[in-house]
C-alpha cells in the first residue's frame, strides 16, 4: 500500500511538473481537478519603465553631418551666351581672331566705328582694301558715299554706328562666303544687342540676308521694313551698288527717307 501511494505521488509531481513547463497549474482539490491561469510576468522596476518610455537618444552633434545647401542650377550655355556684353567685351572676346580663312590675307580686323550710344546703326558686308589698311568700316569710295548720305538724314557718323558682317577683307574683294559670315555672326549681333538702336540700316543683300536669314534679292527686300530681335530695320542698297548703278540711288534715298521719319526727322 505504501509503495503505491509513493508511485502515485511520483506521478503526480511528474504531472506537476510537466503542467508548469506547459505554462498552467493543476490544483487538486479532492477528485476535482482545476486549471490555473498561468502567472503574470512581473512588471519591471519604476526605472527600467522611465528608460523605455524616453525617446532614442540622439547621436552627439559631432557625429551627425551637417546638412549641405543645395548645389546652384548650373547655366545652360545658351543662357550664358545670351548675356549681353557692352562694345568693348564684345571686341575682347573676337580678340585676334583666326576662325575663319579671311584671317590668313587680313591687315588688320575692322570692328565698327561710331557712337556706342547710337539709335541708328548701319550694317555693310565686308571691309575693302582702304578699310582693311586703316581699320575703319567704310572709309573708302563707297564709304564716301556712305558718308553723304548719312549727312543727307540729318546726322553725322558720330551720331551714328557702322559695322560690317564680315570683321576681315577677303581677298580680292570679293564676296564673303557662307563659312565665313558664320564665322563673324556671333560678333555682330553681340554689336547690335549692346548697342540696343532704335533702327537697323542693312546696306546690301550680304547684310539683309544675314540678319533676316533668308536669301532673298536685295531688290525685293529693299524699302520694306523688316524686324531684327524686335528691332525695326530697312534694307537698302550697299553704297558700293550705288556707285555701280548711279540710277538707284533715288531708290535709296526712299528708303532712308522713311528711317528718317521714325526719328521724326522731314527730308
């Protein structure tokens, strides 16, 4: 009898002990036998809740990059073309230059000449012998001529501004080619955005043709105002045609008569 209540309590702890690694309890009571909920984890200590409760510390200043400015857009170079430059930066910027053939017979390059404040601005083709041994954009024989019809509108040529497409004589006189007013374009409208006129002479179908940009006779384009980057402009025969073709002139002469009337000025 004795060694069967020993086995039976044997068992029951063994059953005791494998109910609390299951996580429950058997109380007996009797022949009853009861389920008791498992235990509650303790709770942890006053400091331990604080600690948990309290926001990730932060990584000392040192530690922590310093926050970068946004890096500037960067200039299109379209953008850093389109600056506009004054008269003396433009002719800097063509400095000796050597981009096209004209370089290789040139004397010397011939800019422009005239007031950097001008409202009217004549534009020829290309510098001639006495152009390219002075330096000066219509100097010679038709610059003569240039100069007579200048003063016929009631201005003189400091009053005004003349330049060329072509910064370089070519040789022989003969006319630019298409390279070669490629070359010196750049130039020229930085001549005309610094001087910002009120009115753009073009003197020949070199000059119309290379501003309007279409290949146009100067015969048909002659005595109509035209625009260049907003700006009024009046193509005309080169004066150089006109010693050529004395008959023309009064052609001309209609033509500057209505650039004279946008500067309010009577014949």
């Amino acid at each position: 009898m004795i060694d069967e209540l020993q086995h039976i309590a044997l068992e029951l702890r063994r059953h005791l002990a494998w109910q609390e690694a299951d996580g429950k309890r058997v109380i007996l009571q009797g022949r009853e036998a009861k389920i008791a909920p498992p235990s509650r984890p303790k709770a942890p200590p006053i400091e331990a809740r604080r600690a948990e409760s309290l926001p990730p510390a932060r990584a000392p200043a040192s530690q922590s990059p310093a926050p970068q400015p946004p890096a500037p857009p960067k200039k299109s170079e379209a953008a850093v073309e389109g600056v506009v430059k004054t008269l003396d930066e433009v002719r800097q910027s063509l400095g000796d230059c050597r981009r096209c053939k004209l370089s290789q017979g040139r004397t010397q390059i011939v800019f422009g000449s005239g007031s950097p404040r001008a409202e009217l601005i004549f534009v020829g083709e290309a510098p001639g012998a006495e152009e390219d041994r002075q330096g000066v954009p219509f100097v010679g024989a038709a610059g003569q001529l240039l100069t007579k019809m200048i003063e016929a509108m009631k201005f003189t040529r400091d009053d005004v501004y003349i330049c060329n497409v072509a910064k370089c004589r070519p040789p022989g006189n003969r006319n630019p080619e298409p390279d070669e007013i490629e070359a010196c374009e750049p130039f020229l409208k930085g001549q005309l955005a610094a001087l910002k006129p009120k009115v753009i002479v073009a003197l020949g179908k070199f000059a119309a043709q290379t501003l309007l940009r279409e290949s146009t006779a100067i015969t048909r384009l002659r005595g109509q105002w035209r625009t260049y980057a907003g700006v009024p402009l009046m193509p005309t025969f080169h004066p150089a045609y006109l010693l050529r073709s004395p008959e023309e002139k009064k052609l001309a002469w209609m033509d500057l008569k209505e650039v004279m009337k946008r500067f309010g000025r009577e014949p």
